[in-house]
C-alpha cells in the first residue's frame, strides 16, 4: 500500500513539476534600460508571434545593474537590455551575463558589434556624428572629428557633458584607435574651441547651433532625427567624418543574457529573434537608429540622411577603456 502511495506521489510531483516547467517555459522576463516606448512594441510582436508571453520592467542601465547585483541567483531576469556598449561591458565586467553561442546571432550581428566573448549582443547602432549650421558652415569645411580642434573651430564648437556615457565611449573609441597621447591632444583641443561650457544633452548642443552661439557639435543621429522631425526647416544638417579614414564613431543598443537566467533557451530564441529583419527595424526605427544586421534596411527617413562608413573597432572597446577616457578628458579640462 505504501508503495503504492509513494509511487502516486511521484506521479503527482512529477506531474505538477512538468505543469510548473511547462507555464514558466512560455514567458521570458526582460530588465530594459531601454525605455518603454521603443521596447514594449517589439514584445508585442514577439508574443502575437510566439505566444511566448515577455514580462519586462524598464529603469536607468546602472540601476538595473545594481538590482541584478543584488539580486544575484535569485533574479527574474532572463535578458538584460541597454544602451551603450559601455554598460553593457559594465553588466558582463561584473559576472551578470553568460555567453551565448547562437549560429543565428554570429550570421545576423557582425563581430565588431557584439562582445568578443558572446556576453552580449548589439541590436541597433547609432551613429554620433558631426551637426553643423547650414547658414554659417558648408560641408566643404569639415574633414575628421580631429579637425574640430583646429584653431577655426574657435568659439565655434559645442559639445555635451563628459559625464554622459555616450561621449566616455567616444573617447575611449578614440584611444583605442588613436593611443591615449594623440588623444589627450584632440579633446584638448576641442575644449579650447569651446563657445559654452558643456550642454546637459545632445538636443540642447543642436538648439544652440540653431541660436548662432556656436556652429559645430557633435550629437548621437537619433537627436537631430527627432529635432528635425518637429521643424524641418531648421539650418541644421549631418556630416559623415573620417570617412577617408576609419569612418563614423558608432555605438549599440543591445542585450545579454543573464547569469541567472531561469528561461534560457526562450531568452535565447527572443534574442535571435531580435536580430531577425522584422524585429530589427521594430528595434532601430522607432528610435531612428540603424538596425545592427547589416542585411536590413534602416527606415527611410535615416536612409535620406546619407550613407556612410562606420568604425570597425569592436564596440567593447568603449567599455574596456573608459575610466581612462574619463580620466583623460578630467585632465583636459572637459566638463
Ligand atoms: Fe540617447
């Protein structure tokens, strides 16, 4: 009898287990420093598609970090989504992904946007390039990111804060390519031709250019899209540097998948499907960027702003050097 009802008892918990595995096995649950807006219709596509049921909560990448952190084994999160490279390279830095090895993702992500280790994955680039006043400057003018710190630039460039993630990646991208000396010496130079002290966001280095107070800056493209968007007649436009050279500075969106993950292959299959052609320009044209797989199509609005030759450094670079390039712009004195 006993053996009976032990044997009915492993039929119940194996029963209830498999009823367990089976509803969590239809649900991936993503931590998104992506904002809402730009994610949640991916999800919505992803589940009219799949079935599979995306539960996310969006804050700040460093908060998020530090909940992973905290966190620790017992974390919901199957996926970790964010901008810049550099927080990604943060997360991985502090043990919160594993690596994952995806035919689909090595095909659709070329090698210089995603991380050497598969730790994560970029899934829209953007591109921070130079913005100029089409009154005051012609393209002709303008060469290299360099050459912005040519004395004719004096009083006439405006820049963002260096405490802004997006311009420690830039810098890092150029010491990575550039050393850290021939470095130091273009961002001092860039400080000296500085008509204002840094703005708090790209948007307000474009207003100022618009202003007249300076004719130059230096914006991620997704900015002057949304600018420009708003009042198409205003006197700005894009310029593509470097491109005799080693092309336009870009950075990724992307993802990786957690160190913790309860539903790994769901959050695998979601990850490959992010890189897939009908998600990516879900990911990339809602917020103007450019998809990561070089096999799709940016939307036609980013089309019109010119095509152009980007940096083929791998984008982890920005992670890997970035306390020196917040250490090298402190020295040069850029705020
Ligand atoms: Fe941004």
């Amino acid at each position: 009898m006993s053996r009976i009802r032990f044997a009915l008892g492993l039929i119940t918990a194996f029963l209830s287990l498999s009823i367990v595995s089976l509803a969590f096995a239809e649900e991936v649950v993503v931590y998104s420093a992506r904002k809402e807006h730009l994610i949640k219709p991916l999800f919505d596509a992803y589940t009219k598609e799949t079935g599979v049921k995306v539960t996310f909560i969006t804050d700040k990448a460093g908060v998020l970090v530090q909940k992973l952190k905290a966190e620790g084994k017992n974390t919901a999160a199957d996926l970790f989504i964010t901008v810049d490279a550099g927080n990604l390279w943060f997360a991985a830095k502090n043990g919160l992904l594993q690596p994952v090895e995806s035919k689909v993702l090595q095909e659709n992500i070329p090698p210089h946007l995603r991380d050497p280790q598969n730790l994560w994955f970029g899934l829209s680039v953007r591109a921070r390039t130079i913005v100029y006043n089409t009154d005051k400057v012609m393209p002709l003018d303008l060469t290299t990111y360099e050459d912005l710190g040519n004395p004719k630039w004096k009083g006439r460039l405006c820049l963002r804060t260096s405490g802004k993630v997006y311009n420690q990646s830039m810098v890092a991208m150029f010491i990575a390519e550039l050393g850290e000396e021939k470095t130091e010496l273009v961002i001092s130079s860039w400080v000296k031709n500085l008509a204002a002290a840094p703005f708090s966001n790209d948007t307000k280095v474009m207003k100022t250019i618009v202003a007249g107070q300076c004719d130059v800056g230096i914006v991620n493209t997704y900015y002057y899209g949304r600018l420009v968007k708003k009042d198409p007649s205003l006197p700005l436009a894009l310029f593509w540097p470097n491109q005799d050279g080693s092309g336009v500075h870009v950075n990724v969106s992307g993802a990786g998948l957690t160190k913790y993950a309860k539903h790994k292959k769901e959050a695998i299959k979601l990850l490959e499907w992010f890189s897939t052609e009908k998600a990516q320009n879900l990911f990339a044209d809602t917020n103007m960027e450019y998809p990561a797989n070089p096999k799709v199509k940016p939307h036609p609005t980013v089309t019109g702003w010119g095509s152009f030759k980007q940096n083929m450094i791998n984008v982890a670079k920005a992670g890997e050097l970035q306390v020196t390039a917040v250490k090298l712009m402190d020295r040069v004195g850029y705020k």
